[in-house]
C-alpha cells in the first residue's frame, strides 16, 4: 500500500518545482517484496543493499522508503518477468 499523507507539505524537486509529499507514491521493504514475487525479508536486504538498486529517499525509524517509479524502472530492467503490465 503506498504512503499517503492527509496535509499538503510543500517540497522542492530536485528541478526547482514544488510538489508535495502526497505526490510521492512511496515503497517500503514490504511493497518491494510483493513486486518482486513475495520474496523474502533476507532477500529484499539483499537486493535493495545492491549499488544498482535504486536510492532510497528517505531512512525512517521503520525502515528505508523508495518512489515506486524508481523501483519499478528498476524491476523493468534487471526483472522483466516481474515488471507490471
């Protein structure tokens, strides 16, 4: 289920324009788990600890968020039978 927030909480993109933490659609270790087939916990680290994973954007209390976008471009290149549609 992706993060949603109920507030408008202004944000600068890294290309000057402003967007808000609602338009991020964000994933965490469960959510890349279940794209990827239902892993498991040891092998989401492993894949998500990779130099070719994409960053995560932020490390929280509860673990490290990504944007779905990167993880899915991510998916659609290094595991096509995975990639949505």
């Amino acid at each position: 289920m992706p993060f949603t927030v109920t507030d408008e909480l202004p944000r600068v993109k890294e290309s000057g324009q402003v967007s808000s933490v609602r338009d991020m659609d964000l994933v965490g270790a469960a959510e890349i788990r279940a794209m990827l087939g239902g892993i498991s916990k040891q092998r989401v680290y492993v894949i998500t600890s990779h130099r070719n994973f994409p960053d995560p954007v932020a490390d929280l209390v509860q673990g490290k968020v990504w944007r779905r976008s990167d993880v899915v471009a991510w998916i659609r290149e290094h595991r096509p039978e995975l990639a949505e549609g």
